[in-house]
C-alpha cells in the first residue's frame, strides 16, 4: 500500500512527525487493497460476481466483440518490426501528429 500511495511505511502507521493516518484510514485503505487484489487484470471481473455461493451468477457478464482502432494500428505496425536483433525492444505505441 505504501508503494500505492507512495509514503512511507511509517507514516502509513503514523509513527512519523508527518503521519496523519488514523486507523479508520489504514483500515479503509486496507479494504480497498484486498477489493482491488480480487478483481482479474484480464477481464476486470470479481470472483464474487461469477460465484453463485457468494451471490454471483455464473451467466453474470455476456461476451462482446470490441474492436479498437488504436489496438489496430498498433498490430500492424508491429507486423513490420523485422524478426531477430534488429526488433529486439521496439515497441510501438500511438502520438498524436502535430
């Protein structure tokens, strides 16, 4: 959490001159840790919501088909970086032109 919020560890208990979080605080942010360790980096579901013992469905959520034009460019481009020494670490990413 302190690497979150980027302060130390001490001021997160409040041992330093300039920590002011309190316990509700530290319990809040917590919560929020464990919330957000429960949700899939894929998909941005909760186990929770697909669990029916826990209250969820397992027909929650209906797949779409999204395309994203950015991701599109992207691909294509990454087409033409050459295979071998000469692609190693090109990445392609989008700018706006001037």
């Amino acid at each position: 959490m302190c690497e979150t919020y980027r302060i130390p560890h001490s001021q997160l208990m409040g041992a330093s001159a300039g920590g002011r979080w309190s316990a509700l605080d530290r319990a809040k942010a917590v919560a929020w840790a464990e919330w957000k360790r429960d949700v899939c980096d894929g998909c941005g579901t909760r186990t929770g919501e697909w669990d029916e013992q826990r209250g969820g469905d397992r027909h929650a959520y209906v797949a779409q088909t999204v395309r994203c034009s950015g991701c599109e460019l992207i691909e294509m481009e990454q087409e033409q970086v050459p295979d071998g020494a000469e692609g190693r670490g090109v990445r392609i990413g989008l700018i706006k032109p001037s």
